[in-house]
C-alpha cells in the first residue's frame, strides 16, 4: 500500500502524519547532540517525563528504550525501538503499545538547522492505544491536538538550548 492510498481498516480520525518544524540557529552537528541523547528526551517533550536507553552506548539503530508519560494525572509507560538512525540525519523510534513511529529529522539550512518533529501512524493506532485514548484523554482529535501543541513545545525547547551560548 501506498501512502497516497487509504487502508479502510483505520479509523479515519487518526491523523496518519502530524508534523511541526523550527529553525534553529545552530549547525546540525549541534542540533543532533540534542535530539539523538534520548534520556534528555524529557527536558524537550511536555509528556516524556523519563526515557530509559537499554543496552550499552552509543544510541543507533535498535536501541531499545522505556519511556514514561504524563498528560495531567494520567501517567502511562512505554516502550520504544530505534528504527531509524543516521546521524546528523534523523533518528525515528516505534512505540510498542500504540505503534507510531517519532522522529527527528535535520536539515541544513541558511540559518542553521530545520527540525521536522513527526509523529507518524504509517499502520494506524493499536486498539489498545485508541480505547485508553478515548476513555482517558478526550478521543482521538483532542489528542492529536494536544500532541501539535506538545511537539510545538519540545521544538522550542530544543531551540532554546541549541541557540544557547555554551557553559563556561
């Protein structure tokens, strides 16, 4: 199947790409110190409250991490696969329980870096994910804009520090 192409199985209020981006006055070599160090994952994003890297270092494709959230009271685990990695590049990883797949992607620019943040649900939204999303956080359109506003958040974030003059 192609991305042009609609699976009838997926409920069609799941946005199947959602995507925000910033210019960051930084090089991208600067840029990837950030978004590649998953355990700071939690300084950028409004619902990352920890994320755990299994394994030894580096970070590269397969790393397996488990992440917690919050939104409000609710508080939830997950568990994540790199499954894109090229630095400098991008890095992406699946969630296990809700299958989508985050990414980071950098691209050189005039005035330094353009960071694409997307959240990308190429196969839908597990069963699981979609019931909890419904009982517990409003249904899925609520949601999906609390996480455009979530990612408008963590880019920022991530500006903020990249732009920031280094510690002396």
């Amino acid at each position: 199947m192609t991305d042009a192409e609609i699976d009838p199985s997926i409920d069609p209020a799941i946005e199947r790409l959602i995507e925000e981006s910033i210019e960051v006055a930084a090089p991208p070599e600067r840029v990837w110190e950030l978004v590649s160090d998953l355990p700071r994952m939690a300084e950028w994003s409004p619902t990352v409250t920890s994320m755990k890297v299994y394994g030894e270092e580096p970070i590269g494709l397969g790393t397996r991490t488990s992440n917690r959230n919050q939104d409000g009271e609710l508080v939830w685990q997950t568990h994540a696969e790199v499954v894109r990695f090229e630095p400098l590049t991008e890095i992406a990883f699946r969630v296990e329980e809700n299958w989508v797949v985050w990414s980071f992607t950098l691209v050189p620019s005039e005035a330094g870096t353009t960071v694409v943040q997307r959240r990308a649900a190429p196969d839908g939204i597990s069963e699981f994910s979609l019931e909890l999303t419904e009982a517990f956080m409003g249904g899925v359109a609520k949601y999906q804009a609390r996480l455009r506003v979530g990612m408008r958040e963590t880019l920022e974030r991530i500006k903020s520090e990249a732009e920031a003059p280094p510690e002396q």
